[in-house]
C-alpha cells in the first residue's frame, strides 16, 4: 500500500499529465471548430485504456493505476479515489458557476416555450430509450444479473433523454450564447430534463436494493431543497451583496471580499452534500445554489476568479477518470458494434428531432429551433455522471458502459459543428440569436465572423 507522501507525489504528476494532455489536445480541437470542453472529454479517453493503454499499457498502468495487490488480492488503487474526488469537486465547482451564470429572467420571459420543448426533449427519448433498455436486458451482455427488464429500460431511458448541464453551459458561453433566447432556453431544456433523468436513475438504484425509500427519499427531499432554496435561501443569501459592499469599500478596484466569498462556498458545498445525501446527486444542488445567489459584483468576481482553475485542473479529473474506466475494444464485436450504432441514432434523432419540431411549434424559427435541438444532444459530462453511477451500483457491464460513453462523446461533438451551420444560415440572412429570438443585424464589417458579430449585437442591445 503507497504512503500518503507517495500518493500526493504521484498525484501532483498525474494532474500536471492531464492538464499539459488537455491543452495539446485542445489546440487540434480547436483547429477543428469543436469547443474546449470537447477537447477536455477527448482527453479523458486518451489517457484512459482506450488509447494510451492500448499503445503502451505499462505506461498507462504506472500512471494510473487501476489495482494493487494486498493479501493476494487486487483491489481498487488508492490514487482512483483521489483523482475521483478532486474530479467530483471540480464537478460541484463547475456546476454552480453554472447556475450563477444561468439568466432567469430571459427564462421567465419565454417559459412557455421552454415547458413545450423541455417536455418534447425528455418524453420522445424516454420513450425510445426505454423500450431499447427493455430490448438489451433479453440480449444478455449489456445489464448486471441485479437489473430487471423494466429497470434496464428506465436507465436506458434516463441515459438517451439527459443532456449535459455543465456541457452545455461551457459550448453555451464559449459560443456567446448565454444572454441570448436561444441559450437560456437550451439551459433550461436541460434543467428539466436532467431533473426526471436523476429520478429515474433514483428508481432504478432504490429498486434493485428491493426497497422504493430512495426514491420517495430522492423525489420529497429534492423538491423540498428547490422550494427552500428559492422562497427562503434566496432572501437569506440578498445580504451578501451588502456585506461585500462593505467589505470593498474603499478598495482600489474590483477585490473579492474573503469573507461572502466563503460563505458562498459554504452554501455550494453544503448544497451539494445535502442533495448527494437525498439521491438527487450533489450536481444538481451546486447548480440550484448558482442560480438563487444574488447576482451583483460580488458573483462576478467569484466567477472570475474560480472558473480558470474550476475548468482547466479541477474538472478535467472527472474526464480522466471516467476514461479509465472507458474500454474502447468492449465493443468491436460485431453485435456490440450494432447495438452501439443503434443507441447512437435512437440517441441523436430522438433529442434532436424532438426539440427541434417542438421548438418550431411554440414558434422559433426552423434556424433556431435546429440551434436548440443540436445543442440539447450534448449529454457529454452528465451522462458520464449517471454511467460512472450505474457502473459503481453494478447495473451495467463495462461493455454498456463503454457504449453510452461513446454516444456521449460522438453527440457532443456533433452538437457545435451542427449548431454552426444553422447559425451561418442566420447570419448569411442578416439575422444573429438575440434575446427574443433572431435579431436582424447590419455587420459594419464585412469579414466579421458570426461570432463577433453576435458578440457585437449583444453588446449593441
């Protein structure tokens, strides 16, 4: 067993590995047209067996060890659990400053929209993934012996409908998106539907366990955190703003006051503890304290001076970690290779076409109806959550596994390029994604790309 100096010492390379690994990999992404959170996810599968295993096990095996031997048995190396905790508060981190960065107020403006296109997000790909789940649980292979027929189609259900929160948010920001209709309505899409997805997923674990109190646990708790967070915490956590107030007073320019700012870091961290602690998992909580904050100079300065290292060191632990446990060769046998290109397009035309045809009804446009649709299928991140769960619970075999995580990839990397072209359709028709839909813009620069354009629009409104 590794000494405590020896752990830390070996993590302090394997982090400096993942974040070096994360930017190379980022500057041919890049080249790509793909966003860095793409890049990011890539790295976790190529440091994992997939690819650096498979190139060079020793290599991959000496710096992340997956085992070691005690009593002449293997199990689990110490390191796992250390990559996996800092993975998970890079995770907490992540998710609260996306909810602080989440517009209420242009959600509020548009919610009947979001309600139709949320509801056609979420009941078409349940729908579709259920009775696909129902089919692989007879096939044998994909299931554990501790999942029925029904089960098996709830997580299936659960893992086609999700759509990744923090995923989103970083394609989102890095696209200039997020004070935009078209940004806040995908956010919130994603809301509603990761939010039935973590129940379904609550089920499931609650019922193989032979016991429907995690569920009701997860449901009545979940709820109860919600209405407190948003009638009672939000007019508790008004004060903050003055105390900072206080606190800058007198500075010289923008500072961030140490004391609101842990505080703040209190109510994520407990937030998320309480949430984890119900069934509701400590993702959601992080992001529901993001979004009762009070906005004002003081959640600026906290988003500025945590995102770097939030999204650069912290998170990128969770993609390497979840590539570890990503084995691409699982599915190169003919009848996985089947299943994995079924789940793939059930997947993508579930998600997309489901929100695209509802967000045209409720009257967007076909440009930015086709927008929300292609960004709702980034699952990346979220759904590599709810795997990592069903392979922890022991509901899924490393061959499933192995297929939804490529799902998960492949359609987050199709969410930017597709979103693109339907943007490059508005722009060509003088149009960009405002607040209230597509603006008509006039560039005063020619060669300005759609990106700087809507950057400029937005500041013009």
């Amino acid at each position: 067993m590794p000494s405590l100096p020896d752990l830390s010492m070996h993590f302090f390379l394997q982090m400096a590995v993942i974040l070096l690994a994360s930017r190379l990999v980022w500057l041919l992404f890049r080249r790509l047209g793909q966003v860095q959170v793409v890049a990011v996810m890539a790295t976790g599968f190529l440091l994992g067996p997939s690819v650096l295993g498979a190139v060079s096990p020793a290599a991959q095996d000496w710096l992340f060890p997956a085992t070691i031997q005690i009593g002449g048995a293997a199990v689990p190396h110490p390191s796992l659990a250390v990559i996996y905790v800092v993975g998970q508060l890079g995770l907490v981190l992540y998710m609260f400053l996306v909810g602080a960065a989440f517009e209420t107020d242009i959600f509020t403006a548009h919610f009947r929209v979001a309600r139709a296109t949320a509801a056609a997000g979420v009941v078409v790909p349940m729908l579709l993934g259920g009775v696909t789940g129902a089919v692989l649980a007879t096939r044998g292979g994909y299931f554990t012996d501790k999942i029925g027929s029904w089960q098996a189609a709830l997580f299936l259900a659960a893992a086609i409908a999700i759509t990744a929160f923090p995923i989103l948010a970083w394609i989102i920001h890095d696209s200039g998106l997020h004070h935009t209709r078209l940004g806040t309505m995908a956010l919130a899409c994603a809301a509603s539907d990761d939010a039935l997805s973590w129940l379904l997923l609550a089920t499931v674990v609650a019922t193989t366990k032979d016991s429907m109190n995690g569920a009701v646990v997860a449901l009545v708790g979940g709820g109860g955190f919600v209405l407190f967070m948003f009638l009672i915490g939000r007019r508790l956590l008004r004060a903050l703003n003055g105390w900072a107030d206080r606190q800058m007073r007198g500075a010289d320019g923008p500072t961030l006051p140490i004391a609101p700012f842990i505080a703040i870091l209190l109510v994520v961290l407990l937030s998320a503890w309480f949430t984890d602690l119900v069934g509701v998992y400590a993702v959601f909580g992080a992001f529901v304290a993001g979004v009762v904050l009070p906005r004002g100079q003081l959640l600026e300065q906290v988003r500025a001076r945590t995102e770097p290292l939030v999204s650069h060191l912290l998170l990128p632990a969770f993609f390497v970690y979840s590539g570890l446990n990503t084995q691409l060769g699982l599915i190169l046998a003919p009848s996985a290779m089947i299943v994995a290109t079924g789940v793939l397009v059930i997947s993508f035309g579930a998600k997309f076409g489901a929100v695209t045809l509802a967000g045209r009804y409720q009257g967007m446009s076909w440009r930015e109806a086709g927008s929300m649709g292609s960004l709702a299928n980034a699952r990346g991140l979220t759904e590599l959550i709810l795997l990592n769960i069903g392979l922890a619970e022991g509901l899924i075999t490393p061959t499933l596994y192995t297929i939804l995580a490529l799902m998960a990839f492949v359609t987050t990397c199709a969410a930017t390029p597709i979103f693109r072209l339907f943007e490059r359709s508005a722009w060509k028709n003088g149009l960009v994604f405002g607040a209230d839909g597509e603006t008509p813009f006039l560039p005063s620069d020619p060669a300005a790309s759609p990106h700087r354009v809507r950057m400029h629009g937005r500041v013009l409104r």
